[in-house]
C-alpha cells in the first residue's frame, strides 16, 4: 500500500514538473542570450495618488498638467497636477454628429487640442471651448497620435489575404479629411496579430514609433510616414511567435454566422510600452538579460533606452515595483517621472 | 487505488489550470455567448471576428447573463485593458 502512494506521489509531482517546463518560458528566462548595460538614474519617490480604480491609463503627453484615461468614462478625461492632489474631470464637448455611444472613444491630447475618435470613423477636435467635427468612411483605425491641429496618426487596418493587417496611417484634416498616406506594416501571417503594438509620436524629433509587442522591433517613421529605419531592440527576438485559429461561431440555427479569429497559445510579449523624452526612447521590456540577477529582475522593472534619431540602445535601468505591483503606463517630463501601477499614480524624480 | 490515482490526476489537472488561466479573461462579441480568452497583460488584440460591423462590441459578460460591460473593444479586436 506505501509504495502505491509513493507511486501517486512520484506522478503528482512528475505531472507537475511537466507543466512547470511546458511554462518555463513564461517563468524561467534565464538565459535569453543577450545582456544590458545597467545603469542606474536616480529615483525618487515624491508623491502618490490612490486611484479609485484600475482602470486608468495616461492620456496624450505630460504637460502642463497630467491628463488620465478612463476606461469606463469614455466621454470625459481626467486631469491632474504634478502634486498629484485631486482629480478633475476634463469634459470634452462632442458634436452632435459624433456616435458617443461607441464602445471606445481614442483620445489624444495636443494641448489645448484634445482629439477624439471612435470605430465609426468620426474625429472631433475640442479646444475648450470650441469643438470641431470630421467624418471618414470606410477607414478603419484605432490608436491615434496628433501631430498638429490638422494632422494625425492613426493605426489602421487593411484587409489582407482573407485576413486584416495593420497600417500606420497619416490623415489631414481641412475641409474634408484626406487620407494622405498609409505605411503598410510587413506582411506576415495573423498581421493583426503579429504587428500587433504601441503608436506614439516623439513632438521633439517628429518621429513617429510603432513598438511591436511580439518582436523586439521599433518601426521609426517621421511625419509623412517615410521609413527612416527598424530598431532592433536589445533582446534577440526577431520574430513573433503567434499561433492563431478560426473558430466558427455559429447562430441558434446551427448556422455559421461569423468567425473569429483566435490566438490559439499565449503570446510572448516582449515589449508593453513605449514612450519618449529628449531624443531617448524608453521601451518597457519583459525578458531578463543574462547579466540581470533574478531578484533585481523580479522585484523592478527593466527600461530600456535607444536614440531616436539613430535607433540605437543606450542603456537599461530599472523602475521599482510599487507595492509589489507591475508597472503599467510611465511617461517622462524633465525630471519627473509619471507611472501607473494598478490603482496607483507615482510621481517620481528622475535624474539620468 | 482507482479513487486515488483520479484524485492525482485531478490534482493535476487543476495544477495546469491555475498555470494555464494566469491572466485570463473571457470575453464575447455583442449578442453571442461563445467565449473568447484573452490571455495578456498589456493594451494587446488577443482575438480578431471577422465578417462583422466593424462596430459590433465585445463585453465582459455574454448575452444572456445580465449587464455587459465595462467597454472592451469592439468586435473587430478583442481588446482587454486590465
């Protein structure tokens, strides 16, 4: 009867040693074949503010004060200053013609210009007193980054092979909206998927960034969308590992009435977030370099930085877990600092 | 015997499970209650449906099961934001 338990035992465990080494790549990154140059800027905690959820991100660039997204007031932002004291509801006037009950209204914030779209192709310019409306059918974008008052940034999306890929895509506004150009991300299988990133424009430089979260790849584009070159960032992940599958969806009548298409293994996410200050790039990454300790790499966040105009990486450092919660959202100003954890907005000093 | 070796195998499964829907969130296009996973951590497009509106919406909740909402997406992207 022992040895039987002990046989159950052994099994258990076996069992559990297999799913463990299935997982190992969301676990154990021990050795992913490169390392950083750590350094190590000063990091000052100044001040918090307790969120009344986590649903928050940051909106458009810091400014003269800190503008916040929230998932479930889609209508409205939300503004804080640096002091981080209270939150204040930014209302954003719409025009009539805008569809606000869209599910996601994309925001972005040129100051005084904020700028809002939705799927139904409407655009809205509010300046704080004055709202300026758009409209462009048959387009379809998402993230938008506002260049000047007439110009914007949108990702967008063709399709492609029986599929969807994205674009990155340059839209004039003037008396009617003109798509001027659009810069086809490549052409690779499950596009949607495996171009799949962040969209941000650097005011300073007049780059536009498109971070792929699957590869470790920095598209740098300037403002007439002309390639000027592909970072490849300090990881040695070339190429996404995406798997995808159609799964029918079918009506009460048994009927096929769509499909969807799925990713059918976690992705590998590679790099989450991208933002920008004084020509520098600041990438968040997941993967630990083989010169990282595991515990300064589980109890911190690791940044990369690369130069804008070349593309080339500079240095990492790391940013402290706060609360023992992931960094979600940061963006740099100067010597300050702004990141979200969860429910926490963290104002920090930053000295390179 | 037969009880125990179910009871490992339960164990198991269990195991794979937890490690398996780290991060998971279902979520369903407007009016349907065919669940999709997403699995991430980031502001990333976990499932696409294709021969849509493109303004169709994807919620938490399926149809039959109440409120929907907060805002995920739309049914082009399933999209969650944690």
């Amino acid at each position: 009867m022992k040895n039987k338990y002990l046989l159950i035992i052994f099994i258990v465990l076996l069992s559990v040693l297999v799913i463990y080494l299935m997982n190992s790549h969301r676990i154990n990154q021990s050795s992913n074949k490169f390392t950083r140059k750590i350094v190590s800027p000063q990091i000052t905690f100044r001040t918090v503010l307790n969120l009344p959820d986590k649903s928050f991100g940051l909106a458009g660039r810091l400014d003269n004060k800190i503008y916040l997204n929230h998932y479930s007031d889609r209508l409205n932002l939300q503004g804080i200053n640096y002091s981080l004291k209270e939150l204040d509801t930014v209302k954003i006037r719409y025009p009539s013609t805008f569809h606000i009950e869209a599910l996601n209204i994309y925001k972005d914030v040129l100051f005084p210009y904020i700028f809002c779209t939705n799927h139904y192709g409407d655009i809205s310019l509010f300046n704080g007193k004055v709202t300026t409306s758009y409209k462009i059918e048959r387009f379809r974008f998402d993230f938008i980054k506002a260049v000047s008052p007439t110009t914007i940034i949108v990702r967008a999306r063709y399709p492609q092979n029986l599929q969807n890929n994205r674009s990155i895509a340059k839209i004039v506004l003037s008396k009617k909206v003109v798509v001027e150009k659009e810069y086809p991300l490549p052409n690779k299988r499950n596009g949607v998927f495996t171009n799949d990133g962040m969209l941000i424009y650097d005011k300073d430089s007049h780059r536009i960034l498109y971070l792929y979260f699957y590869r470790g790849e920095i598209l740098n584009l300037d403002t007439n969308l002309n390639f000027k070159y592909l970072t490849k960032t300090i990881d040695t992940v070339k190429e996404a590992r995406t798997k995808a599958q159609l799964i029918p969806q079918k009506g009460r009548d048994g009927k096929v009435i769509g499909r969807t298409l799925i990713q059918t293994s976690p992705p590998r996410l590679i790099n989450t977030f991208i933002t920008s200050n004084n020509n520098k790039a600041y990438v968040l990454s997941l993967l630990k370099a083989d010169n990282e300790l595991e515990s300064d790499f589980e109890s911190n966040q690791i940044i990369d930085t690369y130069n804008i105009t070349d593309g080339k990486y500079i240095s990492s450092f790391y940013i402290p877990k706060y609360k023992g919660i992931k960094l979600r959202h940061f963006q740099i100003k100067g010597n300050t600092l702004i990141a979200i954890y969860g429910a926490y907005l963290v104002n920090y000093r930053f000295v390179e | 015997m037969k009880k125990l070796l179910f009871a490992a195998l339960i164990a198991t499964v269990a195991v794979g499970g937890a490690f398996s829907s780290a991060n998971a969130v279902i979520l369903y296009a407007q009016g349907q209650s065919n669940p999709v996973d997403c699995i991430t951590g980031a502001d990333v497009t976990c499932a696409e449906q294709l021969g849509v509106d493109e303004t169709t919406q994807v919620y938490l909740n399926p149809a039959n099961e109440g409120p929907q909402g907060p805002s995920q997406g739309f049914a082009g992207d399933y999209t969650y934001n944690p």
